[in-house]
C-alpha cells in the first residue's frame, strides 16, 4: 500500500508566499521507493466547504523534486492557487514503460492556503480600502526603485515531448514541464488530456458490388504419342513413359506349389489321425496297466532283499566263536589250514540258519534272482 504524508511545518502557509517548501514522505509498503528514474508530478485539487474526501475541482499541477529521500513541492509552483483547503497526489511516472504510482493508495495529503493581511484572492471583488493600500504600497515600492544594471541575454528554453497520459472524459487536463538533469535548459513536457466521449456509431456502408472476371483460357490436354508411348503436352514431347515396362517373370524355385501343399497337408493329416488312434487304443492303455504293475513288484522284492540282508547280518553277529583259554586247542588250531569255511569272503557258505530254518545264503541269491526277472520282464513288456 502507498502512504503520503505532509510534514507539519510547512503544512500552512500564506497565499502570496513563494519562498517556501513543504515536504512530503512517500512510502511504498513502509519503505522508501527509488524515484530515481522517475517523473515525480504533484496533482492538486480544492474541496468544498473544507470536505476532504470529496475534491470540488482540480486546481493545478506542480513538478516534484527529491530533497533527502523526500518529495518537495515548491509554493511559487503553485502561486496561482487562491485561500483555500486542498487536497494533494503525488503521481510516479516511469520514464521507461510509462507507467504511473500514484500516493496514496487511499485517501489524501491536505494542506492550506490563509489570506494575506491584503486578502488580495479575488480580482473582481477587492474592497477599496484593500485596493487603496496595495495603490500606497505599490507606490511606495516603485519610489525606491533605481534602474539597474542591463541584465544578460536570456537563454531560450529547449522544450522535448515528453509523455502523454490519457485520462477519463470527465477528467481535467494538465501538463507539466521538468527540467532534464543534465542539462536545465532543456525540459520535457508532459500532457495529461482527457480523452473524447464516444460518438453515435456511423450507419451501415452499402456493400459492394463488383464485377464478374473474364473466362479464362482452355488449358492443354495431355496425349500419348502411339509410337514413343510418351505423355505429349500440346505439340511438346515430355520424355516420360504412359505405359509401364514388363516385369521380369517369378523364379518358381522360391515359392511352394499347390499340388506340393496339398501332399504336405495330406501327410500331416494323416499322421495326426494315427497318432490320435494310437492314443485312444486299448493296446496301449494294457501296456500302461502292465508297466505299472511291473514297477510295483519290482518295488516289493527290493524292499525284501534288505530286510534279509539285514537280519543275515545280526545272525552272524550271535553265532561268533568264543575265545578259548587252552593253549593247546590254540596251537591245534592254528596247525589246521584254514579252510573255505573260516574265510570272511564267504559269508554265504556258512551253516547258519535264520529263524525260519532256511538256510541265510540261499534267501538273497534267490530274492535277487527273482528281483533281475521281474526288472527282465518288465523291460521286454515295455518294449
């Protein structure tokens, strides 16, 4: 938000008094704006009957300089203001998108014009004892007045364009000129107009009526020439073939033939139809049945062999000899060749019997001889 506030001790001042300054603080969001590469223009308007938000005209416009981050408004700037309350902006103009702040951003800065002990503030109402007064004064002043010395030739004023600022219809002109910092001869002028009121819109305009264009020339129509077989425009050979050249014939070595498919297809119809017979015959399911009997059988007798295999193994075991304390059982003993009985290659030939009374050696070779033919005839029945 944008605040403008006038200092106090300039705030008042009399009508007539061109040697004073008052000072305005500008702030944008609290803090001070860089004005710098800114047009800074006073906007000044009179109230009526001293109601500050409620401006009764615009009075005038004033250059604005910066004085110590501050914005000042000279009173000779505005010497042809008469008593009265006024209210005051302070209009920012960017100098590069001509873009203008305005301060404040709500409401106004206020500061007043007193009368003069001539209350001299209205031309066509000056009483006669005032008017007799300035007469004497004015007098008295000329009285004293001695021709001076001539004066240096004036330097005659450079006036540049400056922006122009297009306001409401309802709005009042203004201008104001600003002397250029680098060279105070020369000043910008800024206008501040009113644009127009919009006009009634104008009537219709009758359409228009044009015309119709000649008929063009017939085009040329292509032809074929019968002996170069080329496109012919007029009397004109184009070069460009109307037929299309013969293509070479198909190598047959590159594709199947049809007589060729159809053995192809009738092969594997064929063969799915004795595949799928195959399947489905009881030939074959008797075959599966058997097998799997087979595999049961096979499965038992090698289950049986270890169990025998086992228990030949704790047979032996209780039947060991004991050792024997005579030396001469000993010695007899060890005079007698060892025979085929005592070799532990052998285990198959001893006399021991298992619980059943069937001789140990003959239960394996028995189990395994039936257990080879069950896995024979197995064998031959899967084949």
């Amino acid at each position: 938000m944008r605040t403008l506030t006038i200092a106090d001790n300039w705030k008042d001042w009399k009508f007539g008094d061109t040697d004073a300054v008052m000072t305005f603080t500008a702030l944008d969001d609290d803090k001070v704006p860089d004005f710098s590469n800114r047009t800074l223009t006073f906007k000044i308007a009179s109230t009526l009957n001293n109601d500050l938000e409620h401006p009764k005209d615009f009075a005038a416009t004033a250059t604005g300089y910066i004085q110590d981050k501050n914005v000042i408004l000279k009173t000779e700037d505005v010497k042809q203001l008469t008593p009265g309350n006024y209210i005051v902006e302070l209009w920012a103009m960017s100098n590069d998108t001509q873009k203008d702040a305005v301060y404040p951003s709500k409401g106004f800065a206020q500061f007043t014009i007193e009368e003069n002990s001539m209350k001299v503030s209205d031309v066509t109402n000056i009483p006669s004892m005032t008017i007799n007064a300035f007469w004497n004064a004015v007098m008295q002043k000329v009285g004293t007045l001695t021709k001076g010395a001539k004066g240096d030739s004036g330097k005659t004023p450079k006036i540049v364009i400056g922006s122009v600022t297009k306001l409401s219809p309802d709005a009042q002109p203004s201008a104001t000129l600003v002397p250029l910092q680098s060279d105070p001869n020369t000043y910008t002028l800024n206008l501040q107009l009113p644009q127009g009121v919009q006009g009634e819109q104008g009537l219709q305009g009758i359409p228009g009526v044009g015309s119709k264009g000649l008929d063009g020339n017939n085009g040329l129509t292509p032809t074929i020439d019968p002996k170069t077989k080329h496109w012919m425009i007029g009397g004109t050979d184009t070069g460009v073939i109307a037929e299309g050249q013969a293509g070479k014939d198909a190598d047959p070595s590159k594709y199947v033939t049809i007589v060729s498919f159809n053995q192809l297809r009738q092969q594997v119809q064929d063969n799915a139809t004795a595949l799928d017979a195959l399947q489905k015959s009881a030939v074959n399911k008797d075959l599966q049945t058997q097998i799997a009997n087979l595999t049961s059988q096979v499965t038992d007798l090698i289950a049986q062999v270890k169990a025998l295999q086992e228990a030949k193994s704790d047979t032996s075991k209780l039947d060991e000899p004991a050792k024997s304390d005579n030396k001469d059982d000993q010695s007899a003993k060890s005079d007698t060749p060892a025979s085929s009985a005592d070799s532990p290659s052998t285990p198959a030939s001893s006399s021991t019997t298992t619980p059943d009374s069937t001789p140990a050696s003959s239960a394996p070779a028995t189990n395994a001889s039936s257990a080879s033919t069950s896995e024979t005839s197995a064998s031959s029945a899967a084949q």
